[in-house]
C-alpha cells in the first residue's frame, strides 16, 4: 500500500484525457467492475460484490469513488483514475453492514472513462495478519521460555512473574494464573499469578485448588475447550469468580501438567486472531521451561540432600569398573576415607589397601560374586593407623545393573562405627546380664501360648545351674509333674489365673535333677497381640528356697515363744500407754478371772486403785527410749482377793519419733513374798517390843510403885487418925498421873504391835519421833542415857506407815543405847546420849540418830544391814533389826545409811518428801 501511495504520488497532478462513449459494461462473475469517469466519479457497480457495498456517504450523484471508501483508502485515491494506471489499488470498502470490504484491483481505460476491476482479498488479508500474530505469539513465547530457562534458580519466581505479567499485558489478560500439581499429586495450586489493577481479585498464590480442573480434563482430554468448560462445571464458574474466562493446559508425557487460567477474559472478543494451538503453544511456552527449572531445581535440592545426607551418614556411593580394576567414589566419601576428593577413578587395589587385612580377602572375593550377579552385603573394618583407636566400620552394599556389555556395578559404602560399636558395647552388656543371669538365683522363661495351654520355649541359662534341667526337660507335663505333688494345684491355679488376669505370683516348690525341691516364686505376665489374644508369657523363678526356710523357722520360733509366753507361769502382756491390754498370756487371764480371749480391749486400770492408777501411769510416763526399762511392785485389787502385790516389768516400744507405742509387759505375784516379808516385819516389830518388854515392866512398874508408895503412905495417915482432905486429894491425884501414864505406854505399845495398813500413807514423819520417844523415852533416861531431841520446825510429810517408820526409830534407839550401855560398863565415866534430829531440802527428809558410843567396826559396816547379822551374844540379839529397817526404808523409797562421826555411830534415814497434793492435812 505504502509502496502504492509512493507511485500514486509520483503520477499526481497530470493530464487528463477525455472519456471515450461509455459501451455498456460486462458483469463480471466475481468481484466488483467500477465504471468510472475521468474525474473518478462512480457511474456504474456491477458484480456480486456491489450488493456488499455501503451508500456513498455523500449524497451527490455521481458519487466520487472516495465516497465509497474508508478514509484512510479514500486519501489514497486522491487524483483521477489515470494516475492510477499500472498499480495495483488494495482499497477499504465500507460494506453494507458496517464491515469493511478489502478489494483489489487496476485500472483500465474503457470507453468514456475507466474500468476499475476489483476483487476481494479479505481472506488473503485475514490470514497475513493472523500469520502475523503467530508470528508474533510465537516470538513472545519464545522469549517467554527462554527467559525461564536462562534465569538464574533463585530468581526464578521473579521471571515467572514478570512473564506473566507480560503475557497479561500483551493479550490483555486481567487476571492470570499459572496452576501445577502440588508436591503430593493430590491437586492443584496457583504457582504464580497476575492481577491487573482493576481487576477482581479471584486467586491468590499458594491457593489450593483440588482436583476441579481434572473434571475439565477429563471432559476434554485432547483438546483445549474455550470457556464451555467453565458454564458447564459449576465449580469452574466458582473458580473464575462466575465470570467469564478460559483455561490452557500444558501436557507432558505424564498427562496434564499445568493449566494457564485466564480470568474475565472473553477470549473471542479480545484475541479472536489467537487460534487453539496458539494458545497451547503459549502455554507450553511457559509452563514448558517453568516446569523443567523446577524440576531441575528438585533435582538441585534433592542432590543437595543427598549429599548432605551422605556426609552426616558418612555414607556414599561407588561403581566399580570391573575390566579396568578402578573404582570411583563419592566425592565425600573418598574424603571421608582420606583418599584424594576426585570425580577419577582410583584403582580398586588403593581402594581395597584401606580395608583391614583382616577383611580385605573376602571384600575382594565378594567383589567377584558380584560381577557375577550376586549382590553384595558386607561389614568391613578400614585400616586405622593407630591401633589403639577403635575400628571404623563400613557397610557396604552392591548389585549389578543391566547385564553383558551394559553391566554396572554399583553399591554404597555406610559408616556404621557407632552402630558396630554400641553392638558391640551392647553385646558386652548381654554377655555380662546374661552371666548374672546365669549366677543368680533367677530364672527367666517364656511360655508360648498355644490353644489354651502355655509351653515352655525359653529358659535363661540360670536354669542348668539352679534346677540342673535343660529345656527339653521341660515341656508343660514334664513341668507339671516336676512341682511338688502339695503344690500342684496351686501350679495349676497360678496358670489358669495367668490366663485370666494376665499376670500371677505364686509360690511353690520345684524338684532339681538331683530330686531335691526348690522353693521358687514364680511371677509372670502375659503378652497379647494387637487383638488382645495371648501370644507368650514371660515370667521369673526366683529361688526362694532359704528365705521360705528362714521364714518358716521365724514361724516355728515365733511359735515356740507363742507357747512359752502364753505357757509362762509368769503374766506377760501387751498393753497401750491409757492401759488398754492388746494382748495378755494365760496366767494374767487366770489372775484377772476371765478368758485369755476377754483381755485384749480391757483396761490394765479397772483393777488398779485410783492412786495406783495415777503412780502406775506416772510410772510410765518416765519411760523413754534410752530408758525403756522401769520395774515396780504395783498393788491391785483382783477379783474375789483383797490385795495382790505383782512384781511388774514394762520395756516400752517406741515408734522413730520417740513416741510411746505400746508396753510389753511381765509380772510375777509377788502377794506371798509381800505377806512373808510382812509377817517377819511384824515378828521383828514382836521381836522389838519383847526386848523392850523389861523396858517396859519399868516403865509400868514406876507409876505403879509411886501409886503404891502413895496408897501406903495414905493408909498410913489413915491408920494414925489423920485424914487430911488436901493430903489426900494430892495423893489420889498423882496416883491419876501415874495411871494415865501407864495407859498411854500401854495404848501406844497396842497400836505399835497392830499390823501395818495395806497401803501407804502420807504422813508426818515427827508422829514416828514422838510415838518413838513415848516409848523410850523415860526407860533410856532411866539407864541414863541423855536424849537430845531436835525437830525441824517445817512440817512435812513422807509417803509409808507411821508405825514402820517409828519400829526403825525404835530399833535404831535401842541399838545406840545398847552399844552406850555395852561402853560405859568398860568406861564407867562416859556420859552417854542419843542425839535425834530431823532435816528437810525440798526433795528429801532426813532423821539422824547418833550416838556417842564409838562406832561400828570399820570391818563390820558393810554387813550390819545383812538378816541375822549380830554381834550381841546368843539369845540377845537378832540381827533382823537393821535388816528389817532397812527393807522398810527402802519401801517408803528412802535409803538408811551409816557413818562413823569419830565419837560414835549416825544413822541417817532419808526419805522422799510427798508430792504437795498428797499431803493430808
Ligand atoms: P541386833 O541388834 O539384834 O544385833 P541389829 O541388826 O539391830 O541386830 O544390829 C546389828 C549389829 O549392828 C549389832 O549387833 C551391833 O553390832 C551393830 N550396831 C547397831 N547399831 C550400833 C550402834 N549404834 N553402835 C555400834 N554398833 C551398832
């Protein structure tokens, strides 16, 4: 065309002829025949191509040729039709319907003007311009992919990008998007995408799509289907937003491999020039290269991993060259093994030169039965220059690929150092377990599970040497009859319990090979599969022959003391600190008068008066652990007998605090003893008031003979007449004293001799003084014996009897006096006394009676407290007095002690004061 304006130009302006007659014009059978005038003016269209053709846009008739075209043709046809002469006119027609008609044709001169003969070149035109953007689509695509296949990796997802942005651009493309299959295969996903500006925002990158665009392939597995995809899915219409657009799928030899989504696209309106393939090739063009990088770039990674897993493994391959006796390695793994990192062979000899010696022949033997097909799988060690280092082991592996001229050999070396040597650490570990396995005095067994009944299949080795069995001597009858005849039922029960509950612990004697039987205690445990039905049970013996032996001889022992204790003649019980008895023998039950069976629950109490009761708890109260032990006399009131007198022994049983549990207990009646020494306390009291009988007649024979003297004398002035009223009122009076002294002599000498009170008293210890000196004192004034008597003017009190504590004054008295009287008959000028006084401290009572008789023997003062000791003759003294003051003292929880003071003897009584709220006032 431009060509044609150029030669339009050059003929502009020149001479026009005049037209020859206009001869009636032929109709052509296609094309257009335009008669026109010199001036280019239309006479007359004909053709079947006139039909096509617009109204001139002017009104005028002739209308100008001009007339009929578009502007840009009607500038072209400036000028008359001579200056068109020679050239070829390609003219844009407006057509009847808006269209546009594009024509070709020439000029000739006809009769009275020119014939301009046109024909339609549409189709010619139609096909250059899509051949054109073919043209041009496929250089872009070209650019597109090469682009993508010669970025770099890491800037790959940028290129996609830009590429479809160009592509979008290009074709106008709102939104598009480029979906492949995610890694799984599952579905697909957009990988990348464009959105224009204005455009709806219908996918986002990363989105999972599913499998919604399968259901499109699978509709149309050949060829690309334009938006009737998407109206007839309702789940496509979903995915393009329910507005218009089209998809592209890229296929590989697996099938669909990417779609290119295009969304709001009528893709008719807007690239009606681009045909099915042009698409397909568009899409090929960049899904083509995009999926090869990616690949590439798995390819990438999963070679980096590999490698990464190969040094963290130490690990790596090798392919033996058989016919040239090389090797080549991983280049991490020729590290590794201190060869030099190259992708060169090595020959197989430097290779096999780092295997331990002790491998290397067999290495290289099963390197030959590997070319022969068979795969290779062997530990070796390498070579370590250090021996004291520990091995270094290699798995390695082999096979062969392909076979005759193609055949490769191909394998693996793995570092398995650790491993080996945690085998090896762990097969140190069983052989030490199963050697103490094998000396202790355990077995371990597993019994398989078959049809109901569980048969022995392992035995550790601590069998042999603990039952001398092996395991075929073990099949279930042969266990069976191996129990105890007494214990086998309880065999059978442990294993029907083992079946049921799926764990057992049972006790019961098994017999050696040498017939003897082991105590064993079985404990065992079922295993189940995943269905819960039984598989094994793994169980222990543990011989427990010697500690069922030692029990069983603790049971006997216990036995034996069950039999002493409850045999015992003596009381032994049990019994908690508020005295509540948990256990007591026969004997206690006897005393009590009720069953052995009565007394656990009773209280100790119930027969213990309330005094009794308060010492006894005080008692053990005072028990501690460093002192357990307290020992008393206790008196109780037993049933149907007045009073019992128990010797009584308590230990208490602490717990790790330190507090009081409980109280073992043992007493003795000690009742008859009590009496006894009762008794010959009063026959020493007897004792006592018969020797101080002659005493005695002198104390009654004074008032007497002083009444006597008095009656004589009074008969005497009777006699001589002179009765004097105040000589005889005198007279009777004295005769009064006098008796009244008597009496008091006599009534104290009645209430000394009386029996002592069952229980002790609180009493004033100056009543035994006084009672004392009522006695003696006029008979020792009498021998003339000074009395020199001092009181403590406290009153206190002592715990005891008044008239044993006054017998000890007694006897101590009249022993003084004995021994003054024995010194004066070898001293007459001796000035005898007794000096008898009392003291007090806050504890303690002491009455001191000494003398100035010169003392005890050294020799003999350690003996004098012994019954029957005496150093008076035959038939004077008893040698009960001190024996028996002593025991008395004792009683009261005193002591009597003696001392030489150089002028003679001192006997000191000391006795506990009484608690303040005991005293009696
Ligand atoms: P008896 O008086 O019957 O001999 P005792 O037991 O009362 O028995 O006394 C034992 C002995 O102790 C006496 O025989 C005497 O030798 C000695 N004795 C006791 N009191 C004194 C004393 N005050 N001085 C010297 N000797 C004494």
């Amino acid at each position: 065309m431009n060509s044609g304006d150029r030669l339009f130009g050059r003929f502009r302006g020149s001479a026009t002829l005049q037209p020859p007659p206009a001869p009636p014009l032929p109709t052509p059978g296609v094309g257009l025949l335009v008669h026109l005038d010199h001036q280019a003016r239309v006479l007359q269209l004909t053709g079947p191509l006139r039909y096509a053709l617009a109204q001139p846009a002017s009104g005028e008739h002739p209308a100008a040729l001009a007339d009929y075209l578009l502007a840009h043709s009607a500038r072209s046809v400036e000028g008359s039709p001579q200056d068109w002469q020679g050239q070829t006119l390609d003219l844009d027609w407006r057509g009847s319907g808006g269209q546009t008609l594009h024509l070709r044709g020439w000029v000739q001169p006809a009769p009275q003007g020119w014939l301009l003969h046109l024909l339609d070149i549409g189709d010619l035109l139609l096909e250059r311009q899509q051949a054109q953007q073919r043209q041009d689509s496929q250089q872009f695509a070209a650019q597109m992919s090469e682009q993508l296949r010669l970025c770099s990796l890491s800037r790959l997802p940028e290129v996609l990008h830009e590429q479809l942005h160009g592509l979008a651009l290009h074709w106008h493309i709102p939104c598009l998007a480029l979906a492949l299959l995610d890694d799984q295969e599952q579905g697909w996903h957009i990988h990348g995408l464009y959105q224009g500006h204005d455009a709806p925002q219908l996918w986002h990158k990363g989105q999972a799509l599913g499998t919604v665009l399968d259901s499109l392939h699978g509709n149309a597995p050949q060829s690309l289907t334009f938006t009737q995809g998407l109206s007839e899915t309702p789940r496509l219409q979903t995915l393009f937003g329910n507005r218009e657009g089209f998809v592209v799928p890229f296929r590989d030899d697996h099938g669909v491999a990417a779609w290119l989504l295009c969304g709001c696209y009528p893709v008719r309106q807007l690239a009606p020039q681009m045909g099915e393939r042009d698409w397909l090739h568009l899409g090929a063009a960049l899904a083509g290269p995009l999926l090869a990088r990616l690949r590439e770039q798995q390819h990438h990674n999963q070679l980096e991993r590999l490698e990464a897993l190969q040094g963290l493994l130490g690990t790596g391959w090798w392919e033996l060259f058989a016919q040239d006796e090389e090797i080549q390695l991983a280049p991490q793994l020729a590290l590794n093994l201190l060869l030099e990192p190259q992708t060169r062979r090595v020959p197989l000899s430097a290779w096999l030169d780092l295997i331990h010696p002790a491998d290397r022949e067999e290495l290289r033997s099963r390197l030959q039965e590997l070319q022969e097909g068979k795969p290779l799988l062997l530990c070796v060690r390498l070579q370590r220059t250090d021996p004291h280092q520990p091995p270094l082991w290699y798995r390695l592996q082999g096979q062969a690929l392909g076979i005759g001229q193609n055949q490769r050999l191909v394998g693996f070396m793995l570092d398995i150092s650790d491993i080996k040597n945690q085998e090896q650490q762990a097969a140190a570990a069983h052989a030490r377990l199963d050697n103490l396995i094998a000396h202790s005095p355990a077995v371990i067994y597993v019994q398989q599970y078959v049809e109901g009944a569980l048969q022995p299949t392992f035995f550790s080795d601590s069998l042999q040497p603990l039952l001398g069995w092996s395991l075929s001597d073990c099949n279930a009858s042969a266990l069976a009859e191996r129990v105890h005849a007494d214990d086998r039922e309880r065999y059978f029960e442990r294993t029907r319990q083992l079946l049921r509950e799926g764990a057992v612990r049972s006790r019961y004697r098994l017999r050696d090979s040498r017939g003897e039987y082991h105590w064993v205690l079985d404990e065992a445990r079922l295993l189940r599969d995943d269905l819960g039905m039984p598989v094994e049970a793994v169980g222990l013996w543990l011989d427990v022959t010697e500690a069922t032996q030692a029990s069983e001889q603790i049971r006997q022992s216990e036995e034996r003391y069950r039999i002493l204790v409850e045999d015992s003649p003596a009381m032994i019980c049990r019994y908690l600190p508020d005295l509540t008895l948990t256990f007591g023998n026969r004997p206690l039950a006897t005393y009590l008068e009720c069953q052995p069976e009565q007394l656990p629950g009773s209280n100790l109490g119930d027969w213990l008066s309330a005094e009794q009761h308060d010492a006894f708890l005080q008692r053990i109260a005072q028990l501690t652990p460093e002192f357990p032990v307290s020992t008393a006399q206790i008196c109780l009131q037993l049933p149907g007998r007045e009073h019992a007198w128990w010797v009584w022994s308590d230990r208490g049983v602490f717990d790790p605090q330190g507090r009081l549990q409980e109280i073992q207990a043992v007493g003795r009646d000690n009742t008859e003893v009590r009496r006894a020494q009762l008794q010959l306390m009063q026959s020493a009291k007897m004792a006592t008031l018969g020797e101080m009988a002659t005493g005695l007649a002198h104390e009654i024979n004074q008032p007497l003979n002083v009444i006597r003297m008095a009656i004589v004398n009074v008969l005497k002035r009777l006699g001589n007449g002179e009765v004097e009223r105040n000589y005889l009122e005198e007279k009777l009076k004295r005769i009064e004293g006098q008796i009244q002294r008597a009496a008091r002599v006599v009534d104290h000498m009645r209430v000394f001799g009386r029996r002592s009170e069952i229980e002790q008293q609180p009493f004033d210890p100056a009543q035994a003084v006084e009672g004392c000196l009522s006695l003696l004192a006029d008979g020792m004034r009498g021998k003339g014996v000074e009395l020199r008597v001092a009181h403590s003017e406290v009153e206190t009190q002592v715990r005891g009897h008044v008239d044993q504590l006054e017998q000890v004054l007694i006897n101590l008295l009249v022993n003084a006096r004995d021994a003054l009287l024995e010194r004066r008959e070898r001293q007459p000028d001796l000035h005898p006394w007794i000096a008898l006084y009392t003291e007090h401290d806050p504890q303690w009572v002491r009455l001191r009676v000494e003398d100035n008789a010169g003392g005890i023997d050294p020799r003999l003062l350690g003996r004098i407290f012994e019954p029957f000791f005496t150093t008076k003759p035959v038939g004077v003294g008893t040698g009960l007095g001190l024996s028996v003051s002593y025991g008395i003292v004792e009683n009261m929880g005193g002591r009597l002690s003696v001392s030489n003071t150089g002028e003679g003897a001192c006997f000191c009584i000391e006795l506990p004061r009484a608690e303040a709220d005991q005293i009696t006032r």
